[in-house]
C-alpha cells in the first residue's frame, strides 16, 4: 500500500504544471485605442529553446507599430517551458 501511495505522488509530481502570466503596461490603457493583437510563442525543450516568443515577433506577426501593452503567459511542465507573448497596439 504504501508503494502505491508514492507511486501516485510521483505520478502526481511529474504531471503537474505552474502557469504565470504577466502583464506588461506603460501605465494606463484605454482599451479603445488597441486596434490590434498580435502573438508570438515558443517552447523550451529540456532547456533548449525552440521558436521566437519577443515582443518584436509577436508585434511583426499582428502588424503591431505602436504597442500599448503586453502580455506573456509561462506554462512550467516538467521539461517543457511554452511561452506565449502577445502585443496589443495600433
């Protein structure tokens, strides 16, 4: 019995996941004057980085000029980080 009980603790351990999000901001925005969105994401594998996840790449992808504010939410899994970033802007 209690071989089973570590073994669902460790089961429970590995599957678990931390997620963060952050948001950015010059300081007060208006919602109305975002008219666009953009978003850039990435992971990192085992500490290896796979994509492009800046503010540069997701304003680019969204056609962003002006950025008003910024999100960026972190998944923390066991050996994979995914990241998301995403722009709000004219």
């Amino acid at each position: 019995m209690k071989k089973l009980g570590l073994l669902l603790i460790a089961a429970t351990a590995l599957c678990s996941a931390c997620t963060m999000s952050v948001p950015h901001s010059t300081g007060p925005v208006n919602i109305s004057n975002v008219t666009k969105e953009g978003r850039a994401s990435c992971k990192h594998i085992l500490g290896f980085p796979t994509g492009d996840c800046s503010i540069k790449a997701a304003a680019e992808a969204g056609g962003v000029t002006e950025i008003l504010y910024i999100d960026q939410t972190i998944h923390n899994y066991i050996f994979v980080i995914t990241t998301e970033t995403i722009v709000y802007g004219r």
